[in-house]
C-alpha cells in the first residue's frame, strides 16, 4: 500500500504542476476558456421567452447576472487557479501540509470535474482548456481524466494518515519560492507574450501553408433513419442505404452527414481566416511582401493610451518596405481611432476568436514575411524599425 501511495502522490502531483503550468504559460488562453463557461453558464440560466413554440428572446435572471458578472475576473481566476494546481501539486510532491494539500485538489479536482461533465453531457464547450492549447482533449477524454483523478485523490485522503507531513524549514522555504515563481510567471505571460507558443501563428509558422490540408481529406457518407417498429435511430453507410431506401415500412429517413475519416489531415487555420470585409482573394494580399500585422482583439477593453504608443511606430514604417495592416471584428469604430489618434495604417474585419488566437495581446503585432510569421511583439515590449528589419 505504500508503493502504491507513492507512485500515486507522484502521479497526481505531477500531474497538477504540468497542468498548472501548462495554463500559467498562457493565462490569456484560460480567460477567454472561463469567458467562454460564464457566457455559457449565463445563457442556460436566462429565462427563454417562448412565443408558439420558438424562443424569441431571453431575459435575464439573478444567476445569469451573476455569471456575467465574473466575466471581468475571468484573467485574475486563471492566474489563481492555475497557480494553485502548481502550489498544491508541489505541496503533494515533498508532503507539504498534506491533509490540507489533498483536500485543496480534491475540491479542485471536484471542480473541474463538473465543468468537464457539462462540457461533455450538454455539448456546450467542446474544449476545456485542461492543458491550454498544447494538448486537446475531447470532452469525454477531460471528463474521464477528471474522474480518474478524484479517485485517485480519494484514495490518498484515505491513506492520509499513513503520509508523514514534511513540516522542515527547506518546505516551508521551497513551497513559498514555488508560490512567488507560479503567481510572477502568470503575470509575466499576461503583460508580455507566452514562454512557449503553442498556437498556429507561432514565429516560423507560414499562414498560407497552414491554411491547407496535409492530405486530401476522406468523407464517408452515414444516413440516420428511424425504425419505425422500435422507434430507434438506425445508422447505415453509404452502400447500406439502399436497403433503408427501398424497406420504406419500417425505416423513415431522418438525417444525413459526412464523417471525416482522416481528421489529423486537416487545415491548422481554418477557411474562416478570412477578413469579413473582403474574401478570400483580398485577404491573401496580408500574405505578400513585409507586413506589420497590428491585431485588435477587443477594441472595448484597450486603454486609449495604447494607441498613442503606436502613432510613433507606425509613421516610422513610411518608405521602410513594410506595410502596415490593422486588423479588428470593428472597422468602422478601428477606422474612427485611427483617425483621431493618427495611426497611418490599411485596416479590415476578422472574427474576433480568430485575432485572440493570432496572438495574446489586445493590442498585438506579427511582423509578416510572404506569410511566415517574423515576429510577435506585446504592447508593452513594440519594436523600434530597426529591430523590425533584423528580422527580416
């Protein structure tokens, strides 16, 4: 039983740190994650107005409220949870405190565990962000992961009498060094960029190439018909339909779609990189010769400030060679600010979802080249000329 503590107390720790350490490179990525569970959750909660039978609208309940109301906080419980999970995973490795270690992730655990049910049971957020965008998980792989580790858990409390706490000074000293690393790195991926980028749009990634399929995609085609002798649905391919089609007194046709047979072929970046205001062709002009890509994600949360900082970059590109296009989901309001805080650039529409995973700074800038990505530069950290052109 001791052996068995062990490799677990290694396993479940070690686990947490990854996870938490995984998510403290990209405290962003966990935030629009939570946004995306508070929209979700704030939604389910509002009242639906039904009018003969079709949802009309919706109105607001003291549980949507509530849910909406987290959204602001969402960055500040990315950086806490996260940090946590690498607290409480090294308090577990070098048994530090460990009743109260074991209780901490076992709520945590508890916690992530019914986030990932709903992800799972109710189809609502098909990526929980356990491990960021390094590794994805489907819901039910996350929702298995999660009961695994609350049983594992369960069975440490259970032994936890049997766990010596380490209560020497080095614990204490370590455990607090670990703290002020996990909280400083979190704050430090939010106000510069990610150590590792683990996004498509990474420096030395070509857009263009990614926007393609490693192979040519396979479909096949399923049919859903019912049974209408046991009222069950019945899934039939291509080939077999035909015996669905012509028994026309005991299946009725219901439903029909392609299954993608070879899903890891396909298109890092999808078709919808696309800027809304053009189409495809207009958008592929980003993707010749130097472009300084200045990306505005959310246009409602950038101080005014920021814009300023940018006026001084943006004319010292006149006559360098590198042209600058601003990118947002709001021209008409990007186009009012460049007018007014004096910023030289081309600007366009995109998907906000997409301009969040160009890059994790709201404002941000990629410095193009034929589409490779040169660059990436926080606001807090923009590149003077000459800096742009080494890395050309």
């Amino acid at each position: 039983m001791k052996i068995a503590t062990n490799v677990i107390i290694w396993l479940v720790g070690g686990l947490f740190i990854f996870s938490g350490l995984i998510k403290l490179n990209d405290p962003v990525g966990t935030e629009i994650k939570l946004e995306e569970y508070f929209d979700v959750f704030a939604d389910d909660f509002r009242d639906k107005i039904i009018v003969n039978g079709q949802v009309k609208g919706a109105e607001d309940t003291s549980m949507s409220s509530f849910f909406e109301g987290l959204k602001p906080y969402s960055l500040s419980f990315a950086i806490l949870m996260s940090a946590l999970e690498v607290i409480w995973g090294f308090s577990l490795l070098i048994r530090f405190r460990p009743k109260f270690t074991l209780w901490s992730l076992f709520l945590l655990i508890l916690f992530f565990t019914g986030l990932t049910f709903y992800s799972w049971n109710y189809n609502k957020v098909t990526d929980c962000g356990c491990f960021g965008d390094a590794i994805k998980l489907q819901p039910f792989q996350s929702f298995m992961k999660d009961i695994v580790l609350t049983i594992l858990i369960g069975f440490l409390l259970w032994q936890s009498k049997n766990i010596v706490p380490n209560d020497k000074k080095w614990a204490w000293g370590s455990n607090l060094l670990v703290s002020i690393i996990a909280f400083g790195s979190g704050i430090y991926a939010v106000n510069y960029l990610p150590f590792i980028d683990f996004m498509p749009y990474k420096v030395g990634n070509n857009i263009p190439a990614l926007m393609k399929p490693k192979e040519r995609l396979r479909y096949e085609n399923k049919y859903t018909f019912t049974n209408l002798k046991t009222q069950k649905d019945e899934f039939f391919s291509e080939s077999e339909s035909s015996k669905a089609w012509a028994d026309t007194l005991t299946y009725k046709y219901k439903d029909f779609k392609q299954e993608l047979l070879n899903p890891e072929a396909q298109s890092k970046i999808g078709a919808d990189f696309v800027w809304i205001d053009g189409d495809t062709t207009t958008t592929k002009q980003m993707f010749k010769g130097n472009k300084l890509i200045l990306v505005f994600s959310d246009l409602k949360k950038i101080d005014p400030k920021k814009y300023k900082v940018l006026s001084p970059m943006l004319k010292s590109l006149k006559d360098s060679g590198i042209e600058p296009i601003g990118l947002s989901s709001d021209k008409a309001t990007l186009d009012a600010i460049c007018h007014e805080y004096q910023l030289p650039m081309e600007h366009h529409s995109m998907d906000s979802k997409i301009l969040k995973a160009m890059i994790r700074s709201n404002p941000g800038v990629l410095l193009l080249k034929e589409g490779t990505v040169k660059g990436k530069w926080h606001y807090n950290s923009l590149p003077n000329l000459n800096e742009l052109k080494s890395k050309l």
